[in-house]
C-alpha cells in the first residue's frame, strides 16, 4: 500500500512540475538584442525646445536602453554600439558589418529578435538592404525617432519600446525586415520618409502600412508578397565592398553631364531618377546609352516618388538594354543593383531580380 501511495505522490509530483515548467515558459520573454547605430534617436538638443539643430548620435546604446525602464517587462534586453553616426554618414561598410552581426546573431538560440536604431534620413535604405541579405525569418525591426532624447514630447522612448515588442512578437516572424515609427508598421522594400519634421514622416504612400503598434501588441493588416530575407538569393558574408552604384536626378534642361562624371568615376550601374514615368531627355538618353556601351548597368527609376515604371514604356529597355525599376524608388533601386551586381551584369536577369524583390 505504501508503495501504491509513494508512486500516486511521485505522479502528482511529476505533472505539478510539469505545469510549472509550461507556466514558466509560457510566461518567458523574448530574448532581443539592440543594435545601435546613432540618429535622432540618441541625439541631444540645448533646450527642451530643441528639435531642429540639435546633435545627432551621442546617447550609447545602455543609456538609451536605460532611459525606458518599462523594456524590462517585455523583453530580456542587451545591447551593441555597432556604430554612432548620424544617418546621412552611413556607409555600405556599416550596412555590411551590420548584416553580418545580425546574421550572427540570429543564428543563436538565444536571440528571437533584433532592433536597429537608426537616423531617420537613410532609415529606409538600411532597411531594404537588410530586407534583402538578413538570412533569418526572426524579425528584424529598425526604429528611429523624430525628436532628440532631450526634447518636449521625444518620440524615442515610445518607439523604442514598440519596437522591442514587436522584434520579441510571433506575430513578426517572416515579414521581413519592418521599420516603427508614430505607432505604425511598414514593410522595408515600400516605406520611406515623407516629411522632413513631422512624427508621422514614415508611410508607404500607395501600398500603406502593415499595420500598427496598439496596446503594447502588434496587429497586422497584410503582408509584401515580394520575397525578401531567407528567401533570396544575396549573401554578403565575406564581402568587404559593394559594386558602386550612383543616382543622376532627372529635370528639365538636363544634361549628360553627371552621367558621364559617375562613368569616369568608375560606376557599374546608374539609376536614373526620371522625369514623369522615368522619361529621359534626348541628351541623358544618349548619355545612358554611352554609358551602357561600356558595360555600366542602367536602371531607370523616378523622381515621382510612386507608382510603377513601365518596361517598354518611355523608353524601348529591351533594344536599349536598361533595367526598369518596377516601384522601387531611386535610393532602393541603387541598394538592389548594388546587390545584383555582386551576381551578375546581365540586364535580363536584373529585371528579373527587380519584378521579385
């Protein structure tokens, strides 16, 4: 009979233990690691008032994760100081040296997520460069802020900590690499800036938002069906430089002028920010057209700032042998031809890269 009871309390015993190890795990958070790069966000200003010329890219990455105590309760957070610049400084070798560090990173078991702090002005290039070589469906979410730590009202704090909910969130596995700023979510490949002050600056005009950041949860509305992170072909391990890549603006009484300087500056590729539907003048034209006898890749792009550039359509690609950027704006299509070009030179097979990312 003892022994009837003896291994009736060791049952108990084992399922009581049992519950408790589901409880705890149910009940552990996230494990995301901070990445800091400088901006806005670590910036300080004179005053309060201050929110136009302050200094960018002074706040280390613990101070920032110390200033919003309430991140403890959502996530075990640690951070890196990769770099501290401001955003209009960011370099190709950053953006390298930040995707291999992410790509570390998210091989461990002991990261679920990442977040990158960021300046607002190159936000979204850093953003649709890691969309395109982060080998992880773990999210990867880069946030920044329009205001300075030190300022009425700093917009930081809160984006931060949105942040770090949704790099720890199941519900951000596989979309991508997404940027939070003002609440809401965007895709990398679709988001860019939109105003130069204002906290609502981050939108995708035409696609719109995700979805948005409520209650200290994310909801998400949709997802880009272009493919991105694990699922395409670009690997920068290993790489110490990207191809240059330079973007001449399209206007009226245009000149081949700056096409030919990026040429003799050893270009290979030119994104052409376009007139209208990424027209070209009949001086730019026969300036592309020399260029691309040369061997330099060209894409053609648009200063519009959305919608679609038609192949074929205000200039024949095909018998000129120019990339049409599909919706991707100038800066972006600069970040795919970088990456395409550590492939090949080909102009099919770019187009072809430029209609799936």
């Amino acid at each position: 009979m003892y022994k009837k009871v003896g291994s009736i309390l060791l049952v108990l015993m084992c399922a009581l233990l049992l519950n408790f190890q589901a409880a705890f795990a149910a009940q552990k958070l996230p494990d995301v690691v901070i990445l800091a790069t400088g901006g806005t966000i670590a910036g300080s200003g004179a005053t309060s008032t201050t929110t136009v010329g302050y200094t960018a890219a002074t706040v280390p990455v613990e101070n920032l994760i110390n200033s919003v105590p309430e991140l403890k309760k959502v996530a075990n957070v640690r951070g890196e100081q990769v770099c501290q610049i401001a955003s209009e400084n960011m370099t190709n070798a950053v953006w390298l040296k930040l995707a291999d560090r992410i790509n570390t990173l998210l091989a461990r078991d002991d990261v679920d997520g990442i977040v990158v702090t960021h300046g607002t002005d190159t936000i979204e290039e850093t953003a649709y460069f890691l969309n395109l070589v982060v080998k992880s469906d773990k999210p990867v979410v880069i946030v920044g802020a329009m205001r300075p730590p030190t300022a009425l009202s700093a917009d930081g704090p809160i984006n931060l900590y949105n942040a770090v909910i949704l790099a720890g969130s199941k519900e951000a596995v596989g979309k991508g690499v997404l940027v939070t700023l003002n609440d809401t979510i965007n895709g990398a490949r679709d988001v860019t800036k939109t105003n130069t002050a204002l906290c609502d600056t981050f939108r995708a005009p035409e696609l719109g938002y995700l979805g948005y950041m409520q209650d200290s949860k994310p909801h998400f509305y949709k997802e880009s069906i272009r493919k991105h992170t694990a699922q395409t072909e670009f690997d920068v391990s290993g790489l110490t430089e990207l191809p240059q890549v330079d973007i001449a603006y399209g206007y009226a009484n245009n000149s081949r002028v700056m096409l030919d300087a990026a040429v003799s500056a050893n270009a290979k590729g030119i994104v052409y920010a376009g007139v209208g539907d990424g027209s070209l003048s009949t001086d730019v034209k026969a300036g592309l057209i020399d260029a691309q006898k040369k061997g330099v890749v060209i894409v053609r792009s648009s200063r519009v700032g959305n919608g679609i550039i038609a192949r074929n359509g205000e200039a024949n690609d095909d018998q000129l042998h120019f990339v049409a950027s599909d919706t991707l704006n100038p800066q972006k299509a600069r970040i795919l031809l970088m990456l395409a070009l550590t492939k090949t030179t080909d102009p099919q097979k770019i187009q072809q890269m430029f209609w799936e990312y």
